[in-house]
C-alpha cells in the first residue's frame, strides 16, 4: 500500500493536534507542544490560513504590525507576565505561556541577568551558583548537532526555526559568531 502523501500526513497530524480547538493556535503553542516541524509543514504547504479553511476552523488573526522590542516594551511585557510568579520562568515556560517573542527580545538585549535584578525573582535552576549554563563545550556540541548535513553556517531563521535563539545570543555574547 502507497504512503499517504505530505499533505495526507500534515492534515491528519494537524488534526489531532487540534482536535477541539475553535480557533488557529500561534505559533508559539506549536512550538510549545513539541510541533514545530509540523508548523514547518503548514507554511510550506500552504500556510495557516488555507489549512485552518481545510479543517474548518477559524482562521489566524492577520499579524499585527510589528513593534520592535524596547527596553520599556520587555518591561511593561514583563510586568504583567510575571506577577504571581515565584522563580523567573525557563525559555520553555515562556514559549509555552505564549510569550517565547518576549523571551527572545530579552536574550537579544544581553540576557535575564538585568531584569533578574529588577524584578526580584531567582533564577531557574541551572542559572543558580557559578555554573555557567553556555560553557564552550556546550555551546559547540549545540552547533554542530544544528549544523549537521549542512555545508553553510545556519541562518538566524534556522536557529529560531530550531528553538536555538539561546545558542545563539550565547555566541553572540561569547566571542561572537566568527569565533
């Protein structure tokens, strides 16, 4: 028997993630849920829009103009994220609360260490004692598994396609990607 083709697999794949969903989730539940590849899929395929209609539910939301991430948007963002929180959310907690852009804007804008300071919350765990979290191990080992099978340096895009944001900031503040 014949193999479903890709988009047999993306419908019935897309399906069951949102089975009982009303409306088009963003990209950030995607990622959240482990289905970043199947988001991949849907915009090669297509797009959002067209495979919302295919399965009958309501549509994404146009984007809304984007706005650059200031040092007083995170904070105001921060604000109203973090209140009643006790310990400073992992990057995982972020993309899962919907709010893996803000979580990137502060990696972009040299890190949590600031805006630990300023809101009084303790770090998550690995950031806690002088381990460092980016050592040059680590930071290489997460390259080379990112770049396997390619002759090129990935693209920013890939490493945001990829959740490496973190990698990459680590780079940035570590030598710089050159290095």
């Amino acid at each position: 028997m014949p193999r479903p083709g890709r988009g047999q697999r993306v419908r019935e794949d897309l399906a069951d993630y949102l089975a009982g969903r009303p409306d088009w989730p963003p990209w950030d539940a995607f990622h959240g849920a482990g289905r970043a590849r199947l988001h991949d899929q849907i915009i090669l395929q297509g797009g959002t829009k067209l495979w919302a209609q295919r399965l009958e539910i309501t549509p994404p939301h146009e984007p809304a103009i984007k706005r650059r991430w200031t040092e007083e948007r995170i904070r105001a963002t921060l604000t109203l994220y973090l209140t009643d929180k006790q310990v400073w959310p992992t990057p995982a907690q972020f993309r899962a609360d919907g709010f893996g852009q803000l979580r990137d804007a502060i990696t972009r804008c040299d890190g949590i260490g600031a805006w630990l300071t300023e809101f009084g919350l303790p770090a998550p765990h690995r950031h806690r004692g002088k381990r460092t979290w980016w050592t040059d191990e680590r930071r290489e080992a997460e390259l080379r598994r990112l770049a396997a099978g390619h002759d090129v340096f990935p693209t920013v895009r890939e490493f945001r396609l990829a959740g490496q944001v973190g990698l990459l900031g680590a780079m940035r503040r570590h030598g710089g990607i050159e290095r």
